[in-house]
C-alpha cells in the first residue's frame, strides 16, 4: 500500500506543483542528489571517483517534453556534460530518459537527439546509456536503442525486472552484444503487465542477471550492469557468478547515490564492478517519490527531516 501511494503522489499534478515547494521536502532531496546543476553533480562524482575509487553515471532529471526545442536544449545539455566530464578526466558515464529527448514527440524527434548526445559522448571515449520508462515506451524504447546500438556500440538500454515481457526482450537484444542495465522496476504498472509481489520480482531478477551472464551472452559481449541495492540478492548474484567460473570483471552493480553507501564502499574495497547513478536537475520531485516507492524505508530520512520543521 505505501509503495502504491507514493507512486500515486509522483504522478498527481498537484503533489508534483506544491511539495517541492516545502523546504523538509528539498532537504530530504540532499540524501538522493548532490544538488541541481551540473557542475555539482560532477563535483560529487569527483568525489566518488577519486576519494572512494568508485565511478559514476549522471543523468540530468526531466522527462515528457512537450516541445521540440526543449528536447533539443536537453540533448545540447547532454552534448556539454560529455564534454566536461571529459575535461574533469571522471569515469563518468551518461544516462539519458527518451521521453527527456523527445520521444513523445516521435521517434525520429528522440532518434535526432540521441544521436547527437551519443556521437558526442563516443567521440571522447564515453558511453550512454538509456532509461526505461512506463511499460508503453518500451517497444518504442527498444526501437530506438537498435537503431542507436547499429552504430553506437558504446551503448546501453534498462530492462525491468517487474515486466513479465522482460525475458524475451532480454533475448532478442542479446545477440547485438548490448549494454543492458538491469533494474526491479519503479513505475505504477497494472498485475497483467508487471508482476505484483516483491519476492517474485526478486526472483525474476536474479534469474535475468543469470541470463545476462549466461555464455552466449558474454560471447556476444554484453555488458551487464545489475543495478540493484539489495544486500542479499547482491550475494546471491556473486555466489552464482563465482559458482559458474565469472570474475568480477564480469558485470558491475550499479546503485544510486545516496544509498547503500557502506555496501558500495564493500564492493569496491573487494573489487568487485561498481558504479553510482548521479542525478540533478530542477525536475527531480517524480524520479525522488520514485525512490521512496522502491524502498519505502527510506521514508524515515524524510521523517526526521520533517521533524525539526514540525516543533518550529
């Protein structure tokens, strides 16, 4: 039921209008994101990179544009945060909404603009990879990343987990050698089309990561980013890797900033493949209600941020 809600409360129009506006709200942000802007976004992942030895990506928070300006203005963005993070000398990869370039508008709209975003980033030796977003960009999503993977192979696309048509996605780009980030899922989908219950999302994750890691795919070279904050899947995961032979070059986790910190400090202390989503950007209220829902113990933070305001 919490889960359910807070997804509600990430699309009502009035939620997103009026609590960002409330200062317990933006100081709970401070867990999620380092800030707004760019340049603090790269700061925190300089940071990362050279304090904790752990690399990045940053992805610049919005998405459904509206306009096709504003999709370009999105895409010129991307094409200057390549560049800087190649000027910073960061490991510091790129993720990308569709719907953020346009994809709403057609694909050809978000096409043009990814292009210009992945062209720039490969040029300076980077990588992007794209979001997955509502269970109706999928097909359009997957249309879009064939067409990019064609001639961009430092590229990925995010699958979730929660889909049941997932697996056979998940088969059909294995052949391309993709870069595949693996996600649970953190959108309101319907029972029909996404599984309901936790344990079986679970289940189905860690039976895609083994699909992911499976010989034809490692042969197609597909690189598997697990992106997972799950301590005890996360064992699972290695044990079944270290069972069939897979060295941690294998795949990499990749988690959010913020959280989970002690268990990416363990993984890269152990050297197993880890990297840190970085977010920012004036749009973030519905992607952070969207972190709520995947692990609602996170409300607590927002509770004892609350607090204080309350005994004003």
């Amino acid at each position: 039921m919490i889960r359910s809600t807070l997804l509600w409360i990430s699309e009502n129009s009035w939620c997103k209008n009026t609590l960002p506006r409330l200062g317990f709200v933006r100081r709970a942000t401070r867990r999620f994101m380092p800030g707004e802007t760019l340049e603090e976004a790269l700061d925190a992942a300089g940071i990362l990179e050279r304090g904790r030895g752990i690399p990045t990506l940053i992805t610049f928070l919005g998405e459904n544009v509206a306009d096709q300006s504003e999709a370009r203005a999105v895409a010129n963005h991307y094409v200057e945060a390549a560049r800087m993070v190649a000027s910073a000398g960061l490991d510091a990869e790129i993720s990308v909404k569709p719907t953020h370039l346009g994809l709403d508008l057609g694909l050809d709209v978000a096409e043009e603009n990814l292009r210009r975003v992945t062209e720039a980033a490969e040029a300076l030796g980077n990588w992007v990879w794209m979001d997955m977003e509502y269970s109706r960009y999928v097909d359009p999503t997957l249309e879009l990343y064939r067409a990019i993977r064609a001639d961009h192979p430092k590229s990925g696309v995010c699958l979730q987990a929660y889909l049941y048509r997932t697996p056979a996605d998940l088969d059909s780009l294995v052949p391309l050698g993709p870069g595949i980030r693996l996600v649970k899922g953190a959108y309101a989908e319907p029972a029909d089309i996404a599984l309901p219950v936790k344990a079986d999302v679970d289940r189905a994750f860690f039976d895609l990561a083994c699909r992911m890691l499976a010989p034809d795919a490692r042969t197609a070279g597909l690189r598997a980013g697990l992106a997972t904050h799950d301590a005890a899947l996360i064992r699972r995961i290695d044990a079944w890797a270290e069972d069939n032979g897979l060295g941690p070059d294998a795949y990499e986790y990749q988690m959010l900033y913020g959280i989970a910190a002690a268990e990416q400090d363990r993984l890269a202390a152990a050297e197993k493949g880890i990297r840190v989503l970085i977010s920012y950007g004036a749009h973030w209220f519905p992607w952070y209600v969207r972190r709520l829902a995947e692990r609602p113990a996170n409300i607590g933070f927002v509770v004892r941020n609350l607090l204080p305001t309350l005994r004003r």
